[in-house]
C-alpha cells in the first residue's frame, strides 16, 4: 500500500523517478508459511527514513538481539580495505563490494550470490508495483542457483 506526499518535493513532477509515493508499506507471505512487512517513509517525521528492524516468533533485532536463540551465526565485518568506506544503507555497501571483489580474486562463490540478491530486492520491486495497481496482491518470484 502507498500513499502520495504531501511534500512538494516528493511529488511525482519533482522527483528524479517520478514515484508518486513517498511512503510505502509492503505486507508480505513466504513460501513457508511467515511474514514480513518492508516499509519506506521518506515523508513522515520521525527517526530515519530507512531502517532495518526484525521481528520473528524466536527473535527481535532493533539494534541488538532480544530472543529464544541462544547461539546465533557470526555478524562481526572484517575491516575494509584502506580508502574504502562503508557507504549507505548502514554501512553495508562497502563490506558488499569488498566480500564481492574477494569473492572473484580468491575463486570463491561469495557470502551473497546473484539468487541472494534477487531474492531480497525483487520483493521490494513487486510490492511497488503492488502499489502502483492500488494494492492489488501479487506473487514474487524466487530466485536458486
């Protein structure tokens, strides 16, 4: 579901990708049965426009982990290479593209693939096209290697 901004500079004539919405909220069903909500707020007051939160039946993460699960997987990034830094989306663009490029030099198949990839940015894609036809539900496509 969207809705269009009451922020001039968000109108969709002023906008560089002519969107027509400044906030958008994706409910989503997995193939196995969960759910996830994605959320964009460009226009609203508040903390942030773009943050991660996970919310699940075994464990909460909003900046630190609150959960059931005792033993979870490594998240530590390894430094960046000299004159490389973090970048947007909380620092991850960096640590992306050094794993990526390491990936290719040491003949590796890296900690993110193609499907990986696909997979946690084509529903953000579909679910705006969602929006773009007043919410009508739509399948997204998964992605294997």
């Amino acid at each position: 579901m969207a809705m269009p901004s009451l922020i001039e500079l968000f109108q969709p004539e002023n906008n560089r990708y002519k969107n027509p919405f400044a906030t958008e909220i994706a409910q989503l069903r997995t193939s196995e049965g969960g759910m996830a909500r994605m959320a964009v707020s460009w226009d609203t007051p508040g903390f942030g426009r773009e943050m991660g939160r996970i919310r699940g039946q075994k464990g909460s993460f909003y900046g630190k982990y609150q959960g059931l699960v005792k033993q979870l997987p490594r998240t530590d990034r390894p430094p960046l290479p000299p004159g490389v830094h973090a970048g947007g989306h909380g620092g991850s663009h960096g640590h992306l593209m050094n794993e990526f490029v390491t990936a290719i030099l040491e003949d590796r198949k890296p900690l993110v693939d193609i499907a990986q990839a696909l997979n946690m940015t084509v529903a953000g894609i579909v679910a705006h096209q969602s929006a773009l036809k007043d919410s009508q539900l739509m399948k997204i496509p998964q992605y294997a290697i």
